[in-house]
C-alpha cells in the first residue's frame, strides 16, 4: 500500500460496549478524583521550626536568623572554609554559600511552629492561656507588618484523653485571637502530635468544623499536619496501614504527614543512641507514609537530629556534617521537608537544599527542554518524568536555590509552563506553556 493512499479502519464493538464500561467505572472515576487529586501545587517550605510557646517572642523569626548568621561567621566564615566542612564541590562553593547567606537575612525560617506539645509541657492553665493568647497575637502582627514566615502556626496537645481537654483549650484560644486580630493567614499552619487512631483525625476534623461555623468560615478554611510518631499510626491492630485511614478520616484537610523521629524510634524500642532519622526503623516509617500520602496532595516531612552545633569548632563541624548528610539523604528519598531544632541547623539546611538543587539544576533544565519540544536527546522521558523535572525546578525556585531567569534561560519556559508540567490532566499530556 503507497503512503499516499488512505488506511481503511474497521472496529468489532458497538459503541454501547464503550459507553457501559465508562458508566460501569464512573464511581471509580469519582474515586480517584476524591481521593488522589494531586499535589495541590503550592510551594512546600524545606523545614519546619520548633519553638516553645514560652521562648517564642516577636523577635525569633530574626533572631534565628541573626543566630545562624553569627554562626556561619564564628565557624565557617567564607565559601571556602564552608565548603570544606561540608564537602562541597568547588563550583558549588560560591552559589551555595552566598545563597545561603542571602536566605538568612531575607527569609531565615519558611515553616515555624510555637511548641505547646513536648516542647513545651504541662503547665498551669493560665500560664498555657496567656501563652497561646500572645502566640496568636505575635503571629497575627507578624503577618501584618510582613515580617511572619511563609508559614506559622502552632502544635498543640494531642487528643488523648489526659491532655485533650488542653489542647483543645489551647487551639480555641490560638484560632480565637488570629480572628480577633483581622483573621486567619494564609500561611497557618497546625500540626496534630501522636495520632494513633483514625478517629482522632476524625475528631479534630468535627472540632475545626465547629470552630469554623462558630465564624462563618469557609467550611475545610482550616487544614492541618498529622504527626506520625506511634508505632500505631503505621500498622494497626489489623495490619492495615493506619496512616493511610488517617488521610481519609481528616476529609480533605490533612496538609501533611510529618515523623517525629525520637517519639518513633522510642516507641519502638531504638536505644538512644541509635535514634536518627537514617535508622532502618525510621526509613519503614517513612516509606509507608510516602506511599500512603502518594497522590493525595498530602505531603511527607522528615524528623529531626537532636545533635546540636554548638561549642567549639570541631564539634561544630561534626554536627553540620551530620546535619547536612542528613539533609542531603532525605532528599535523595523524595523528603523535601524536615524539622530543624537550632538555629546551627538552618545554613547546613539550606546548604544542602541549594547544593541539590543546584548540582542537578542544568541537567534537569536540558532534559524538560527537550521534552517541551520534543527534540529527543539520549534519554526518552515520559510525562510522569517530565512532571518529576518541572517539580524539581518549583521547588528550587521556591526556596531560593534557583531564579527564574536562569531558568527560564535553559528551559524556554514561564513558571506557568513549569506548574503546567508539575501538574498534568490525569491521563493525558499538558501544553508546553512556552
């Protein structure tokens, strides 16, 4: 047959066989539109801050900041010396060092959260009132005067029956004064510590409802972070994957699923020593979440190391080598966020965030390149990799790692192209965006 000439198309089925199978399968399609929608696309902060509600002040966002610097310049005081703590490439030097100067005096913490959980303890009620009273009122004019982070909010008390009753108290007042001083931000954030069962999820969710009603909220305005530090919160009784029934009983609310690494590790037996975030016991931990969060929009943050950088020098570089290893480690494994406890932690966070992000950076940009113009290359990229490049370069954009004109400048895209990527239709392709 020439190729000039037309293909005859023959078919067996009637059309009414298409049309049954799709009705058939419309409850499933409905299902997966519930339940997997996809990551929301909003920018995820590489780190959440823990402060006790009694230190947290006006100043800590700054002060943090002020702190990292301070030890950025005792310890490591140019790209060199940094470098060599951390093991840096030569090219990545000067771009990681001065980038991580620049976050820490423009934007030294994305995430924080005024601790009323283990980091702050049991304390008089009206001691814990007053506290969560002033929190709301600190953050409140943080947001209004532009000096907030990104995201802020607080963790209260979970909902077992011996604190419950406080922690609800504590999130009333917090929710209650935000509104009294022009409302909720757009950046809260609160986070649920030791869930063990579904139901408290569920909970929490009739508890934000009614909150929400007694405002005149947008019903599902206030979403929240499901911290999974019990054995219980991975596998129940049953053998099923607890954490994943948590996702669903939160009905659309749960924003994150964050490890608490030491909480964790105790709970299952892990002598002190051993207790980190790379222990085998933690990486199962983790895997069932990542999986269980895996097209839901819900996102996985890492734990925490308890060895701090302080004292001399020596121990210092110890402590950002471990820090920064760690760092490094979850990202590989798709843990774009974790907890940071000191202000010594937050120039080994960004360094390894930027060095991620940066070290991969041109190769990334190449490959979407070549896929938004279908120009081939000696890698053939599908959609989902196309989606995987797009999210990579979003997140190096977000977090200051990367600026949009060099991007630009590799990709031929906007950064509506690069979210159009990071975000395809369900079973088809997107526009380039160019």
């Amino acid at each position: 047959m020439g190729q000039g000439q037309q293909e005859k198309v023959a078919t067996s089925l009637a059309g009414a066989v298409s049309e049954e199978i799709s009705a058939s399968l419309a409850p499933v399609d409905a299902e997966l539109e519930r339940r997997y929608p996809g990551d929301p696309g909003t920018r995820q902060p590489v780190h959440t801050v823990y402060v006790p509600g009694d230190a947290f002040a006006a100043d800590t966002v700054r002060s943090w900041g002020d702190r990292a610097l301070a030890a950025l310049d005792e310890h490591a005081p140019d790209a060199a010396s940094f470098a060599a703590v951390l093991g840096l490439p030569d090219d990545l030097a000067e771009p990681v060092h001065s980038r991580v100067r620049a976050k820490l005096e423009r934007e030294p913490i994305e995430d924080l959260r005024v601790d009323f959980e283990d980091g702050y303890g049991p304390r008089p009620d009206a001691e814990e009132d007053e506290t969560a009273a002033r929190a709301a009122r600190l953050i409140a004019e943080a947001y209004a005067t532009g000096t907030a982070a990104p995201y802020m909010g607080i963790r209260m008390k979970c909902m077992e029956a011996a604190v419950r009753d406080r922690g609800i108290r504590t999130l009333d007042i917090f929710l209650t004064g935000l509104m009294a001083n022009g409302g909720l931000p757009d950046g809260l954030a609160l986070t649920l510590p030791k869930v063990t069962y579904p139901e408290q999820v569920s909970a929490f969710v009739r508890l934000l409802e009614a909150f929400e009603k007694a405002h005149g909220l947008v019903p599902g305005r206030i979403g929240f972070e499901i911290q999974i530090e019990t054995s219980q919160a991975v596998l129940a009784t049953d053998g099923t994957a607890t954490v994943a029934r948590m996702i669903q009983a939160a009905e659309g609310r749960a924003t994150g699923l964050h490890y608490g690494t030491f909480d964790y590790s105790a709970c299952l037996g892990v002598s002190a020593a051993y207790q980190s975030s790379d222990h085998p016991a933690a990486d199962h931990a983790k895997a069932v979440m990542q999986v269980a969060a895996a097209g839901t929009g819900v996102r996985v943050s890492d734990g925490s190391t308890n060895v701090l950088p302080v004292g001399p020098t020596a121990q210092v570089h110890d402590a950002w080598r471990l820090h920064y290893g760690l760092t490094r480690r979850a990202l590989a494994r798709a843990y774009y966020q974790g907890w940071d406890m000191h202000p010594g932690h937050i120039p080994t966070r960004y360094a390894a965030v930027f060095a991620f992000y940066r070290e991969g950076f041109e190769q990334a940009a190449a490959r979407l390149a070549r896929y938004a113009d279908r120009a081939g290359g000696d890698v053939m990229d599908e959609p989902a990799t196309a989606k995987a490049l797009s999210g990579y370069l979003l997140r190096g954009l977000d977090c200051g790692a990367l600026d949009m004109p060099e991007v630009a400048r590799l990709t031929g895209l906007t950064r509506a192209g690069l979210e159009g990527f990071a975000a395809p239709r369900r079973g088809g392709l997107t526009a380039s965006g160019n």
